[in-house]
C-alpha cells in the first residue's frame, strides 16, 4: 500500500475530484471544452500533489505539495465560480462545492503544519 492511501485528506480529494469531474464532463457534453478540460486538470491535481508529496524522502519536500495541491483547491472554486457568473453552473452545485472545497483546504493545511513544525 502507498503511503498516501492513508490519508483522510487525499481520501476526501478524491470524493470531491469525482464531483468535479462530472462537472467537467457535463461541461464538455455542453460543448465548453475548455471549461471542462481546465477543471478537470485542476482537480486531478489535488490529489495527484498529495500522492507525489507522499513519496518525498522529506517532511519539507511533503509540505511543498501539499502547498500545491492546496492552490489547486482554489483554482477549482475560482472556475466554478467563473462558470456559476456564466450562467454554466448552478448556484446550488457552487455552494455545495465551496463548502466541500473550503472543507478540504482547511484539511490540507492543518496536515502541512504538522510536517513544518
């Protein structure tokens, strides 16, 4: 098993990577390619930092992707929220995502203190 299996926090990424990812397929059933493919990627790097900083030989190397993977949290919710004032997104999935979102990244910080102590 890989380290980074263990972790609440890239186990609760990925519940909401998967949200997202419908999202993005949604969107490029819609025809918003681009919408779609800038979410998606974002998404999947969540988890993705959190799983490579789980492999670094040290805590500060660790942290650094969790820094990451935490900007990508906020990179999401700035394209819902790009797409909920387009009209793309329904203002209950924004809200809905947010607090998962915000959730998350409260998470992830509070895990990279623990490794800059």
């Amino acid at each position: 098993m890989f380290r980074f299996e263990d972790l609440d926090i890239w186990k609760e990424g990925i519940k909401i990577t998967k949200e997202l990812l419908q999202i993005a397929n949604d969107l490029e059933q819609r025809k918003l390619y681009r919408f779609g493919e800038q979410l998606r990627a974002a998404a999947m790097s969540i988890t993705n930092n959190i799983a490579e900083g789980a492999g670094s030989f040290s805590d500060k190397e660790f942290a650094q992707f969790l820094n990451i993977s935490r900007r990508s949290v906020f990179e999401c919710y700035n394209i819902l929220v790009i797409l909920n004032d387009s009209n793309y997104l329904e203002d209950k999935i924004l809200i809905d995502q947010k607090e998962k979102l915000d959730y998350l990244s409260r998470r992830i910080t509070n895990f990279r203190k623990t490794l800059i102590k």
